[in-house]
C-alpha cells in the first residue's frame, strides 16, 4: 500500500500591535487561503494539514499542524507587543516545519515541499537581521524548504514583502491582499509543483 501524501501548509500570522485594527481582515485572508487550499486539490484536499504560528517579538503556534478540514482560526489575537521580529519568525518557522515534516515521515506518510502565507503589514523592527533567518529558511539546500506567499495588510510595505515571498509566486504584487482568484491560482501552480 503506498504512504499517504500529505502536503504540509502554515499560516504565519503577525501579531503585533501594527495589526490590532486588522483581525477581520486577517481572518478574511486566511479564510480565502484556506478557499484557496480547497480549491487547488479538488477531491485531495483531506490529505492537506494546515497550521498556525503567530509571532510578534516571538513566535509561537496558535494552531498546531492538522487536518484542513478540522482548522478553525482562533476569534482574538493571543497578545500584541509593538515587536515585530521577522528573524525569530522565519527561525521558529524553520524549527516547526522540520519537526512537523520529521512527524509526518514517521507515519510514514509521503511530504510534499510545504507552502506558508505570511500574513503582515511588512514592517519588521527587525530589518538588519531577519534576512539571513529567511535566506536560511528557504535555502534549497533544505530539504524542508518553504513555498513563501505573502499577504500585505494596512499599510503594507511591498518592497519587504516582496523579498519575503519566494520566486515561485506568479508575477504581480506580492504584498496584496488575496481575493479568491489570486489564492486558488497561488495555490494551484504552488501544490502542484512539487
């Protein structure tokens, strides 16, 4: 009997105090994305686990890895500090996706290359140092390395949005706030790649 294939998806979600007018925003993107995972499987989409970590001056998982049907966003924000380190979320990204995808091989499940949205107004407090968190995250060489997409929320800066998102995203505006066309398209190209 061959292992089930099971395709390994996060939502990273910033909560810092930036965000704090934007919960029904986030929770809209998020519900879109996961519209999106649906859609872009079409009858697979039971073998889908879908998790969320939220970070502010730290990260932590508001939602651990599971089924995508069973995922349900959580109704508030677990706390907002005026932090916003993208270094300590793209490490403890990294962490998470390693020890998720060790799990899922031990159930001998078959992985594919996992994908994250990264959910943000693109403003880290953070900007000498996250970039080596992210190269390390997304580095090839990884076995576990990320598909990064990006969401801009508020007052978005593109420009870091931009270099957060990996080449694999269609072209256009990277920091846009997905409608339901643009995500299952993402998501499409995304799970079907690898």
């Amino acid at each position: 009997m061959a292992p089930e294939t099971v395709l390994p998806c996060y939502v990273a979600c910033d909560e810092s105090l930036s965000m704090a007018g934007h919960t029904s925003t986030v929770a809209r993107v998020i519900a879109t994305f996961v519209d999106g995972l649906r859609g872009a499987m079409d009858d697979d989409s039971a073998r889908v686990r879908l998790g969320l970590i939220g970070f502010s001056d730290s990260a932590q998982v508001l939602v651990p890895l599971g089924p995508l049907g069973a995922f349900e966003f959580p109704s508030a924000p677990r706390r907002s500090t005026s932090i916003t380190s993208f270094r300590k979320a793209f490490r403890f990204l990294l962490a998470t996706v390693e020890a998720d995808i060790n799990r899922l091989l031990s159930c001998s499940a078959a992985v594919r290359r996992p994908l994250v949205l990264f959910v943000s107004d693109g403003q880290p407090t953070d900007p000498a140092t996250w970039p080596a968190a992210h190269a390390e995250l997304i580095d090839p060489a990884r076995p576990t390395h990320p598909h990064l997409l990006t969401a801009g929320i508020g007052d978005a800066d593109t420009v870091t949005l931009a270099r957060i998102a990996t080449s694999s995203v269609p072209p256009g505006p990277a920091a846009a706030v997905f409608d339901g066309f643009t995500c299952s398209s993402c998501c499409s190209l995304l799970v079907r790649r690898v």
